[in-house]
C-alpha cells in the first residue's frame, strides 16, 4: 500500500525508526549575546502552549536553511540573523496531525544568531516568545535530543 502523498518532504530509510515513516521540518535555534551571557529564544506552540523551537514544513524548491529561516519570521519575528550553514542538530518528537493521526518529525536544526527583530510578525499575538539561557531553555521543551542541543549549545 501506498503512504498518503502529501506536500512535505518524507522518507522511509531512518535507521532510527525502520520501515515507519519520518517527515522532515528545519528548525532555528535562535540566540543572543546578552550582558549575562548566551541567551536561547523559545516560542509557545500554537495548541498546546508548550515552548519550542520556531519550526516548520520543509516545501517544495526550498532548503531546511531557508525553511528556518522563514519559520523564525513568521513564528518569532527575527528579521535579521546570522544563520549556521548547515544543520547543527536534530530531534525527533510525535506530532499529532488535524486529522488524528500521530506523525514522526526530524527538526533539523539552524543556528540563527538574532541581529534584529520585529514586534509585528504574521503570528505575533498568537505565540509568547522568552529568552532563557541554554540550561534552563533545555528544562523548557520535552525532546530530550533537542534538551541536549540546547544544554550543550
């Protein structure tokens, strides 16, 4: 039987997670210098108000990198950052779809040093953003890959 075809990337060769199926997502692990030291910005999701990463569906003809990048606008507001070239990490984590159904995410995850951001941005109102540092950042969120990420960063 043939998967649901659906606009997001998937593969089924995760030696992880064999013969399940793994939709791919970029994330932007954005962080500052501040006066007290490296700060990491989480953002509430949108249903559960859990803090997480700005992340999003990889779509068709754009990279993770700028997929990242997107996500950090219009989920955070970053208008301006410096970003890793490549992915700096990934975490898995379960999401559960509109229709019901459990779905496997990889984050591939973009180092994005904020220069400048913006207080209007498509979901501002929607999303509370904070800046932790890395250690208690990594207390915030529930995948343990993106814990230690975040511990170590």
């Amino acid at each position: 039987m043939k998967p649901e075809i659906l606009r997001h990337a998937c593969r089924y060769d995760d030696p992880e997670l064999p013969g399940r199926p793994v939709y791919d997502q970029a994330g932007a692990l954005c962080f500052r210098d501040g006066m007290q030291g490296r700060e990491i910005l989480l953002i509430t999701s949108l249903r559960t108000k859990r803090m997480i990463l700005p992340k999003g569906w990889s779509e068709p003809g754009r990279t993770l990198r700028d997929t990242a990048r997107q996500e950090a606008w219009e989920e955070a507001g970053v208008t301006h950052g410096i970003y890793s070239v490549g992915p700096i990490g990934s975490y898995l984590y379960e999401k559960l779809s509109k229709k019901g159904d459990i779905r496997t995410c990889r984050v591939q995850v973009f180092a994005c040093q904020v220069i400048e951001m913006s207080d209007e941005f498509p979901e501002a109102g929607r999303r509370s953003l904070q800046w932790f540092k890395p250690e208690i950042a990594a207390r915030q969120v529930r995948e343990p890959a993106l814990q230690g990420l975040l511990r170590y960063f």
